[in-house]
C-alpha cells in the first residue's frame, strides 16, 4: 500500500508507544500488540490500525482483519464483534491521523534519477532524486518533478507545474500551473487542537491524459486518486483526494470533485459543476453545467440543476415555477377594478 518511491515504514510500533500522550482508552493487557501499518478500515490486514467514527462506514468492517480501530464509545461494541482491538477515543480521526504521523514517514529509499537521453528538461526546471523520465517527455521551465515521481513516454509538462507522489502515462499533457500528488484537505480536532490529516497515497494518471492549467489533482490519504485512459480535464478544475475516474471522461472548468467520489467511464461535466463526497456516477452519465450533486447516479442518465435531479424532472421544476411566477395575483385585479 505504501510506495516505497515515496514512504517509510518506521514501524512496527507497540501500541502503548502509539497512543502515548493521548486521551484514548485501551485495556493493558493489548499494551504490547505491534501495529505494522495504518489502513483504510475496509481492506486493513492483520497489523493494521484503523478508524471508525461514522455509522454509514460499519460496513467497512465486512471484510476488516485490522489488528486495531480507533472507535467512538457508541460504535464500539461492532469492533469487538469483529475480533479488532478497540481503542475508545472521542476523536478517532485526529487520533488516527497522530498515529499515522508516528507509523510513516515522507521520503523515499530510491535516491538515484532514470532519466532517458531522450527526455528533454529544461535547465530551470527541477528534478527530484529517484525521479523517472521515460524517452519523449518534455519538462518545461520552472517546473518540479518531486522524489520518486515517474512520467511516461511522449508525456508533455508545460512550465510551472508541480508533480509529487505521483506515476503519469505515456503522451500526457500537463498544462500550465497544474499542481498533480499535493496533500488532500482534511483536519480533524481532538483533544490537543487541530490537526491536518497527513495524505500517504499516490496520484495514477493512464494514458492519454490530459490536465488543464491550474488544476489540482491531490493524492489519496490511505489509497489512490487514479485518473484512467483518455481522461481530459479542463482549467481550474479541482480533483480531491481518493477520487476514481473512469476512462474517457471529461471535466469541463470549475468543476469541484469531493473526495472519495467513485466517477464511470466516459462521464461528461459541464462548467461549475460540483460533487458531494463518496458518490457513485455511473458509466456515461452527462451532469449539465452549474449542478450540484448530492446524490448517486445511476449509469446512462442526464442531471442538472441545485440539488441536480435527472434532468427532464428539473426542466418540469422550471417550467412550473416560471408559470407560478407568471400567474396574475388575485388582489392585483381587483385593485385594477375599483
């Protein structure tokens, strides 16, 4: 799960060292048991540490083998049935994320570039060690290419462009100012203040994908944000962290992917529009610029308006309530009269 181009593992960590200096509750005798790594809940393995603080996410525990969970007093009894430790806390988030901060560490093993004769960089553009340029990429002034960060074949990245924790595809375009594998946004509070939740996950890019300028695509926190094959994206567009979209989509400018979105193969989105997080678009759908998306979508439909609704069921919105707005007022007319 952790990219070793990117991360260290400095573990593993007894959880007595773990939950050292926090307002968690944990039974002595579970003191010594090693954590290994952290985990998203629903694909933890054993060694794990995890979290649970929302009721809609127990069914992530289905096919959990997390060693540990950080849990709220209410969601508790369901760790156990499960066989997973459970770690009473009133911020599981925050804990977790200060966990996390103890468990990984942000760098990289590889300290040696491939970059192929045939890539050309221009000389005000910097490159990170363990950096891979494949033959035909083109890296224009003044951009950063992060350590450990791969680029395909033929892949074009214009000048002011920050690439890190990230793997790009062969014949690429990376516009202008497109910031790819920064820290998705979280923060959490627990007892000690706030806390921004660390980001240990990549950017996967396929094929064929081209990046508008000013766009910025952030990397998962426990997984991937993956972009697939003939994926287009258009200016000032943000993509959150863990989004999954399909190939042959096409995000038009300003659109707002929330995180953990699921989107299908050849998704088309007009300008503005916006996603709520962890939805499911399904394959072919079309969402009209400006809508706001609350809900899934199943595969093949049509969407628009605030909150978006299938779009032949928003046009009848719209016509009903201009001819509301039209309709004469009673005690207008009868003014009129006398």
């Amino acid at each position: 799960m952790f990219d070793p181009r990117f991360y260290t593992l400095t573990g593993p960590l007894s959880l007595a060292d773990l939950i050292e200096g926090l307002d968690v509750e944990l039974e002595p005798h579970f003191y010594d048991e090693e954590i290994k790594a952290p985990s998203a809940l629903a694909n933890a393995e054993a060694g794990a540490l995890s979290f649970l603080h929302d009721k809609r996410r127990k069914s992530d525990l289905e096919g959990s083998k997390a060693t540990a969970c950080l849990v709220t007093h209410r969601l508790a009894p369901a760790i156990g049935e499960r066989k997973i430790i459970p770690i009473l806390s009133a911020s599981p988030r925050a804990h977790f994320a200060r966990m996390c901060e103890k468990l990984v560490s942000v760098e990289t093993q590889n300290k040696d570039q491939n970059i192929s004769s045939e890539a050309e960089v221009h000389p005000t553009a910097i490159i990170g060690p363990g950096v891979h340029l494949a033959k035909g990429v083109k890296i224009g002034p003044f951009s950063v290419i992060g350590h450990g960060v791969s680029v395909g074949e033929n892949t074009e990245v214009d000048p002011h462009v920050t690439l890190s924790f990230c793997e790009i595809g062969k014949n690429c375009r990376i516009k202008a100012g497109a910031v790819i594998g920064g820290s998705g946004f979280g923060v959490a509070k627990d007892e000690l203040g706030l806390i921004n939740i660390p980001h240990f996950g990549r950017v996967l890019l396929g094929d064929r994908v081209s990046v508008g300028s000013q766009t910025c695509i952030d990397r998962g926190q426990l997984g991937d944000t993956v972009l697939g094959d003939d994926v287009k994206v258009d200016n000032l567009v943000q993509i959150a962290h863990n989004v999954e979209i399909g190939d042959g989509s096409m995000l038009a400018g300003h659109v707002g992917v929330s995180g953990s979105c699921i989107i299908g193969k050849n998704v088309q989105m007009g300008g503005n529009v916006g996603l709520a997080d962890h939805l499911n678009i399904g394959d072919n759908v079309m969402i009209a610029a400006r809508a706001g998306v609350m809900h899934d979508i199943p595969a093949g439909e049509a969407w628009s308006g605030i909150p978006a609704m299938p779009i032949r069921e928003h046009m009848r919105v719209v016509n009903a309530t201009r001819k509301l707005a039209q309709r004469p007022k009673k005690n207008a007319s009868k003014k009129d009269d006398s």
